[in-house]
C-alpha cells in the first residue's frame, strides 16, 4: 500500500546532481556539518560528486554515518545541515544537502556497485562479540561500525522485520520499507547477524533470550529498543473500531494493507490527535491516500507544536487542516450496537475548547464528525528490557540513564542509544549514539590489547 | 550612442567585430546571417590548396559546471573547393558591401601565394590575412605556425605577398613562441599592413581515461589540436599588449583570444587592439551575441564619455609596465564588511593555505605563524564583528601582516564584501629606482655579498 505515496524528492539525475554540487561553495569550517548530529563531512561529499568520485563520496558519508542512505532520505535537513547552509543568510536557495547524499549513497550501493566499505579482517587481531538489543537505526550503526572492525556484531530483533521505524515508522513519501531493508542488508554484508523474531526478556527459549544469557556471552550490550506502544487517551469510547494509534497504523499500512485496504481511507474522514511529527506524517499520508477530509487536532496554540513548521507546511499544502486548541473528551459511537462490542461503529469526536493550561473548558463541548481517528500523542517506554540488565537504571521519565556522550549505562558491559534514551528523536540521533558507542569500545578494547592497536594500523 | 565604426589599415568597418577564420565563418550562407545579425566583418574560413578533415574534430574544458571554458580543435583549413568559396565571397559582398570580408590564405610556393591573392581580389575581398598560426596538421606540412615560429621565413612570405596585393595583408601570428615581439617584428619588416594575434595554442585537451586515448578521439588516436575559448584570453591579451607598447609596432592589431563579451572587447581594444575577433563564443552561442557586444561597448564608451571606440584604443597600454617600474610602497590592506560576509570562511583557508596566514577566526588573539613578520600574536578586534548574516563567524583580518595580495578577495563569493583599501609606505619608488640609486642589487641574480656581483 504505501507504493502508492510516490517519492517527494526523488533521486536526483547525474547532471542535476552535478549541477547542483558545483553550487557549493565549499565552506571551510562549514556550518553544516556542525549542524550535522553524526558531523557528516558534507561539503568533501558534495565536491566529490562534482568531481565523479561518487564512490568516495559515499565513503566519506559512510565513515561517520553508516546510516547515511536513510539519513539522507529521512533527516529533517531543514533545521539541520540545509538549515545552517550560508546561501540562506545570502538570500539564496541552500544546497539540496539531503538530495546529494542520497544520490551519493543511493548510487554508489546501487545493484552491482563494489563494496564502499569493507571489513577490516584481521586474523591477528582478538575478536570480540557484542549483542544488540532491537534493530533500528542505533543498533544497526552500533553494530556496523564494529564489525568493520572485525569484531562479531548479532542485532536480536522481536519484530519480524529489522530496520526500526525506518522500516515501520517512516512517511512512505520520504523512504519506503524494501528501501530500508536494502540498507538492513548493506549492515548485514559488513558482517553483521540480524536474528528476527527473538525477544529479549526474563527466560531463555524458542524466540526468546535473557538478559543474563546475553551478558554472559557477549563482551558488550547495546540497547537500541526504541520505544512501545502508542499513548491512549483514557476518555469515554476509546475502545472499538475506527481508533488506530499512529505508529501502529503506520506500521499496517507501510508493511500490512495491500491496495485493496485502500478503502479503509478513501473517502473517509479522518481526524488525528497530537501536535508532533508523527501526527503530520500520519495526517498526510491519510490525505495522500484518499481520505475525503483530514484534521489535525491539537491541545495549544500552533506555535507550540514540536512538529516541523516545514512538514506542517507539506501537510497543508496535501490538504490537512490544523485545529488548536481544542482536547478530546469522548469518542461518539452509534447505540445501536449493530457493529459489534465494546463500542458502536465511530460517528464523532467529542473535544472541548483548551484554557492557557490545556486542560478542557467546560461546556464547551462539541462533537466533530469523523470515520476515523489516530492517536498521536507519544508512545509508552519499554521498561521492561533494561531491567533485564542489572545496573542498567531508568531516568525520571522512563528513559535509559546513560553518559549521553558515548551511550555507557550504569553496567560498564551494557551501552544504550536512539529514541529509549532521548524519548523519541531523529533517526540521525539515533545513528551519532550507536556509533558513538561503538567507537567509545573500540578505543577501550585498543587501549587494553597492543595486539589490537598494532593491527589496526596495518588494516586497510 | 557612441561612434563604433572603425579603420583598420584603411578596411572600413561598421564596428570592430568581425568572425575569427574558422567553421563561424566557413561559408556565404553563414556569413550572410551573421552580417545581418550585426557582426561588422568576417574573416573567411583559410582558403589554400584541398584537403581532408577527420572525425572527431573538438574537444571541450568544462569548469565547474560551466562548458567550454577552452576549447580546442584538429580540424584543417577549409575543405570547400576554392572556386565555391570566391563565388560566395563575390556574393556576399555585392549584398553586404558595407561589411568587410577578410580572406584568410595559407599556401606554399611564390607562385601559389600569387594565384591565390588575385583570385580573392578579384572576388572582392577587402583585405588578406596571411594564416601563420594554426599549430595543427597543416604546421606538419610546413605551413600555418611553422612559418610563424620561424620569423625569417614569416618575413619573406609577408614580402612575397605585399608584392602582389592591392589589399592590405594582415599577418596573423601564432602564439606558440617565446617571444612574441620577434614574428611581429618579422611581420612588420615584410610589410604588412596589420597583425590578427593570437592564433590557437597548441595543447592536448584532454585524455579518455577508460580508452586512455587523448581526446579528441579519431578511432585509436588523437593529436595536439589548437585552444581557444575564455581560457586563453590573459595569454592573448598580453600578447597584444606586448606588440602594442612596442616602438616598432606601428600597424593596427585585430584582437583575438576568448573573447565573449563586450567587456572583454573593451578589455582588448583598451590595450591596443582595433579590431577584435570572435570565434569559441559564437560556436557556443551563436552569431545572436554580437548585439550584447556592439550594445555593452556602446554603453560603456557612453558611461566613460567616449565618442568613439577609437578613444578607447590603446588607453591601458601605458599602464602595462616592467616589473622594475612598479612602486614598491603601495600597499593595500584587505578589509572584510561583517554587513555583506556570508560566513562561508573561505577566506581564511585561501589566506592560511594559499598567502599569508593573516586572516583569523574568533574572538581571541591567535598566534602568528613562526615567519610572520610582526611581533607577539595576531590582535583580534575587541570587540569581535558581529554580521548581520554571519554572526560570530565573520572573519578578520591581521593587518600589519596583511600584504595586500588580493586572494581573499578573489575566493570570497560575495561582491563587495572583501575590498582592498590602499595605504602608503613612502613616496613612490621602483626596484629600478633603488638599483640607480644604489640601494639594491642589480637585476638579475643572486649576488655576491663581499664583492657585488
């Protein structure tokens, strides 16, 4: 199904990506990659485009971001890198940042192409074993950087599917699933296992492994569980069909519907609660695929939205309306209980005006008419995992405590990063974690062998 | 509008821009189009004995996007049978007998130089060119710059020729030679009327790296080919210059070398040209170019209070001087406006990489590299500039080490932002003024201390 939302900003050709990379002004010290979370070396990517070094493009990419394909696709450049390009201040179109990476590393991991990066196998060297808990975009990068290395990596995923939200949870429009399974399979072919279908938790058995077991056998754990289940809102006819949590409706749709499922949206009206980048994501694929009429809702007033002004603005010009201010109370349902328990098929919304606190005012209730309603207002943590590891300890809003310049929790063993420490952030977050640990162990286990350290300057 | 008619060795021409001998102007047809979109004259594609042409013919530099910065080329002289060509000649010129038609001619012997120069004259060409330059395939026969790397026998052909024209004969010199002064000379001393400079440069453009053949490519191999085009155009300009301060140079100069605009135009007349000719712009752009060109000059002459593009005609030629004669106590001091910087930095990398380590980020003092000629560290401005785009990130500059050079100027992507802004050392003095005057060593050489030589 989610074939059917074409590509906002498709792969660039060869000439507009050399036109465009001979606009770079090739800033010293530049303010991009100071913008970058994984420092990203962008103008010696973009000028190796410009040059037809498109190989050695990606390899600059790839060294500090090894998730650079789908960062490319999926970063908000707007207020990162393309944000901080000096043509903005001069009045002038910003370098298409986001598009040159993609057609460096889209290019250069095409079908065929060589290698970018290859594993530094070094049989001289003591190999050492890390495991990773969930594979999403912190993981992936966690263990990628240490297998080119040479070092063992297995990524246990509970989901049948690995990749994360890049492959679950990302707008179709920027990045499809079998786009981030192709790089689920560049991570893999550095000497990375990804073992699907297994959950981490107390025992140990089929599909099932402890944290005890995992510490025992590895030298290293990273946590990259991301985070749970959508947030409910706990009001009056919330249980019952016509009510989706976003990220799971995401999931559905960009992994489950088939184009037949199509009519589930079309045509319908449909209202999404919440204020964050995952409500206008799931706001505007709705309009994408059909829906008649898509509302946002949300709690204060607009400038108080964490979502994007400039997916805001993608969202409006796909047709969805923006409601402020304005709180469910109830979910309407028909009494005539024909559509089945708990709750009658979904006619409306009951939401009431917001105060300066947004909290409800009330008697102001009023219904808005709707088929369908996703929630979008924040996902639970996942507790339960991180104390399956002893030591490892939770901070006041649930999330992983960690040295949030290299990922260490509390167990020197267990190593943490991505959205269960940061609470939900960008996948290039995610990626600066995972390498950054990686790159904390492996100038740990240099400075405890020689052996390591004398090899590693002969790897090539 | 100012007055763009000129007299080149008593050719009239409408304006000074005339088609360069090549493809632009191989044929009637072409040139009949070309005079009606403005071009004053044309020099007609090198008439001489039949040959052969190979394919492929051109090669191109890109830079940074932009096509054709140079170009280069093995094609010969025409390969139109010489009888077609006198009858377009004697077309054009009964409909376009205001524009001025220019034979260019290569051939060998006294006796075939003799036919060829009647023939044209007899068409109706207004003047002659004597094809000296070309540094491809017809050299190989010894012709086109063999003959111009050779002033002696450049000297005598020029003679054989003055003796049969009745039009005047312009030499078109080759630059590939050290010295450019000793063809001119050569030429002047045969009698020509006139000098056409520069020809094209003998180079190789490039190489096909997956064939690992030089390009352009004519199945397995290539040759040298001729370069033109925007990147030749300093090489040429100075030739000219060279010939046009020269005392022995008296006869009018038709400019030729990358020229794409008015302004380069102007740039070629100002240092002495009379004529300039145009050939890489129109393969690029076609003849349409020449109303910006006869357009941007007028406007130009207008602005600077000239009345005719002859006024213009030399004017930067004493300006060019010998290294010796310039003041040694002018100095610029590069100044950046935080107004206009963008924060790109590149300033400081060309400045620290590429010149003279003096030009700073950050609001503390930093050290200045062991050679600097100042003492203690480099002051940063307190307080540190603040731009209005570029905030903290505006560059400064460490002016007592600052040596005026202009880099920082010329990488800096935004005009105005960067300028030069003069001071004074002293009263005026040249290297030639303190070796008269005994302060300094003569030119030449490294010299002994103890006895001065």
């Amino acid at each position: 199904m989610e074939r059917a939302l074409v590509d906002k900003k498709p792969l660039l050709g060869l000439a507009e990506a050399r036109a465009e990379a001979d606009r770079c002004l090739y800033c010293a010290d530049a303010p991009c990659i100071k913008a970058c979370p994984t420092e990203i070396d962008i103008p010696t990517f973009i000028k190796k485009i410009a040059s037809g070094n498109v190989r050695g493009s990606a390899k600059t990419i790839f060294e500090q971001n090894l998730l650079g394909y789908s960062c490319a696709r999926v970063c908000p450049v707007e207020v990162l890198c393309v944000g901080d390009c000096v043509y903005n201040g001069w009045g002038r179109d910003p370098i298409q940042i986001g598009r040159l990476q993609r057609f460096a590393t889209e290019t250069a991991t095409a079908k065929g192409a060589a290698p970018v990066l290859k594993r530094h196998v070094d049989v001289g060297r003591a190999s050492k074993k890390v495991a990773c808990i969930g594979a999403g975009p912190a993981s992936l990068a966690f263990a990628g950087y240490l297998a080119l290395e040479g070092h063992q990596a297995v990524v246990f995923e509970k989901k049948a599917v690995a990749g994360g939200l890049n492959t679950t949870g990302i707008a179709p429009y920027k990045l499809h699933a079998e786009d981030a399974m192709h790089e689920v399979e560049l991570i893999k072919s550095l000497g990375v296992e990804v073992v699907t279908g297994v959950e981490v938790g107390e025992t140990d058995g089929p599909g099932k492994i402890s944290g005890k077991k995992l510490l025992e056998t590895y030298d290293a754990v990273f946590l990259g569980v991301g985070l749970g289940a959508d947030t409910s809102l706990g009001i009056p006819g919330e249980e019952g069909p016509g009510v989706y949590g976003a990220t799971a409706w995401i999931e559905k749709m960009k992994l489950g519907m088939s184009k037949d499922d199509k009519a589930e949206i079309a045509g319908k009206t449909m209202l999404v609660v919440g204020g964050g980048n995952t409500a206008i994501d799931v706001a505007r694929e709705s309009a994408q695929l059909g829906a008649l009429d898509v509302a946002m809702l949300y709690r204060r007033g607009a400038e108080h939205m964490s979502g994007y002004a400039h997916e805001m603005e993608g969202a409006r010009i796909d047709g969805v309306r923006l409601v402020t201010n304005v709180q469910p109370v109830a979910f309407v349902r028909q009494t005539d209980d024909s559509h089945g328990a708990p709750g009658g098929k979904l006619i409306a919304l009951r939401v009431a005006k917001t105060d300066e606190n947004a909290k409800p005012i009330a008697g102001t209730e009023h219904d808005i008419p709707c088929d369908l309603v996703a929630l979008a207002i924040g996902q639970s943590k996942l507790r339960d995992v991180a104390k399956q590891l002893p030591g490892v300890e939770l901070d006041k809003r649930g999330c992983v405590a960690c040295d949030p310049k290299n990922g260490q929790t509390g167990n020197a063993k267990v190593f943490a990063g991505g959205d269960c420490i940061n609470g939900g952030k960008e996948v290039v977050n995610a990626v600066a974690d995972g390498r950054n640990a990686a790159r904390t162990l492996l100038e740990r286990w240099a400075s405890s062998s020689t052996t390591i350290s004398a090899t590693q300057s002969g790897t090539s | 509008m100012a007055d763009l008619s000129i007299d080149f060795a008593g050719i009239k021409s409408p304006n000074p821009f005339w088609l360069a001998s090549a493809p632009p102007a191989n044929s009637g047809e072409q040139i009949m189009r070309a005079f009606d979109a403005g071009w004053g004259g044309a020099v007609w594609k090198t008439l001489g004995d039949p040959i052969m042409n190979v394919t492929s013919r051109f090669g191109g530099v890109d830079y940074d996007g932009k096509k054709l910065m140079g170009l280069n080329n093995i094609e010969l002289i025409t390969d139109r049978p010489l009888e077609v060509n006198l009858r377009e000649i004697r077309e054009v010129k009964k409909r376009y007998p205001k524009n001025v038609i220019i034979a260019s001619l290569m051939t060998e012997t006294k006796n075939d130089w003799k036919v060829l120069i009647e023939k044209c004259e007899d068409a109706g060409v207004d003047g002659l060119e004597l094809n000296f330059g070309c540094p491809h395939g017809m050299c190989e026969r010894g012709m086109g710059s063999s003959v111009g790397q050779e002033p002696r026998l450049l000297q005598e052909i020029t003679s054989w020729t003055k003796e049969f024209a009745k039009t005047p004969v312009l030499v078109k010199l080759t630059p590939n030679t050290g010295d450019i002064l000793e063809p001119g000379l050569a030429g002047v001393r045969g009698g020509a009327d006139g000098l056409s400079l520069i020809n094209t440069i003998k180079s190789i453009i490039g190489v096909d790296l997956d064939r690992l053949v030089p390009v352009p490519r004519v199945a397995n191999a290539s040759t040298n080919g001729g370069y033109c085009g925007p990147a030749v155009k300093p090489i040429a300009l100075h030739m000219v210059a060279a010939l046009a301060r020269d005392p022995g140079i008296k006869i009018p100069i038709s400019g030729i070398g990358g020229i794409s605009t008015w302004r380069d135009a102007a740039e070629f007349i100002a240092l002495g040209s009379t004529s300039v000719q145009v050939c890489t712009a129109v393969m690029h752009y076609g003849y349409r170019i020449v109303e910006d060109l006869m357009e941007g000059l007028s406007e130009y002459l207008d602005s600077h209070g000239m009345k005719s593009v002859n006024e213009l005609r030399g004017r930067a030629v004493p300006g060019y001087q010998e290294w010796g004669d310039l003041d040694l106590n002018y100095q610029l001091i590069a100044k950046i406006d935080p107004k206009l910087c963008i924060g790109c930095q590149l300033c400081v990398t060309a400045c620290n990489d590429g010149a003279h380590q003096c030009i700073f980020t950050g609001p503390d003092d930093k050290p200045r590299p062991p050679h600097a000629h100042s003492i203690g560290p480099a002051r940063a401005p307190k307080p540190l500039p603040i731009g209005l785009l570029a905030g903290d990130r505006v560059p400064w500059v460490d002016e007592p080490e600052c040596v005026g050079c202009n880099l920082c100027q010329l990488v800096c992507p935004v005009p105005g932002c960067i300028t030069m802004h003069e001071e004074r050392k002293g009263a005026p003095e040249t290297w030639n003024d303190r070796v008269a005057a005994g302060r300094d060593k003569l030119p030449g050489g490294i010299h002994d201390e103890e006895t001065g030589h």
